[in-house]
C-alpha cells in the first residue's frame, strides 16, 4: 500500500461546476501521481509513476482520452 499521509489534493481548475464529478491530483508524492475521486475523501486512490500520468495528462488535453 502507498502512504498518502502528505498527499496534497488539488481539483483541476478546468472542473467548473459539473455536479461534484470531480477528481483530485496530488503530485507532490515523490516517485508517483495520487487520484482520487472528491467525492469519497476517504475512499481508494489509483497511483501513477509520472510519466504514465503526464501521458495521460497529455492525451486528456489534446482530446484523445474518450469520455460519456
């Protein structure tokens, strides 16, 4: 299990006011990427290594990450 304790979460400033469908960051951690979902602070979190997480970054700003 990854220790979140120092995890500082963050809403990206593009979420806007979409019913709480929201998800938080936390790129502070050294050596991965935490995301959670803003609606269960106290549920799971998925973990990235960096670079996976800024390809999907990348992908998510260009248009390429489907969505509903």
């Amino acid at each position: 299990m990854t220790d979140l304790t120092d995890a500082i979460w963050r809403k990206s400033t593009r979420s806007g006011d979409n019913g709480g469908a929201c998800v938080e960051v936390a790129t502070n951690l050294p050596g991965f990427v935490a995301v959670r979902d803003s609606k269960d602070l106290a549920g799971p979190a998925l973990t990235f290594g960096p670079a996976a997480w800024s390809a999907f970054a990348a992908a998510a700003a260009n248009g390429l990450v489907p969505h509903p």
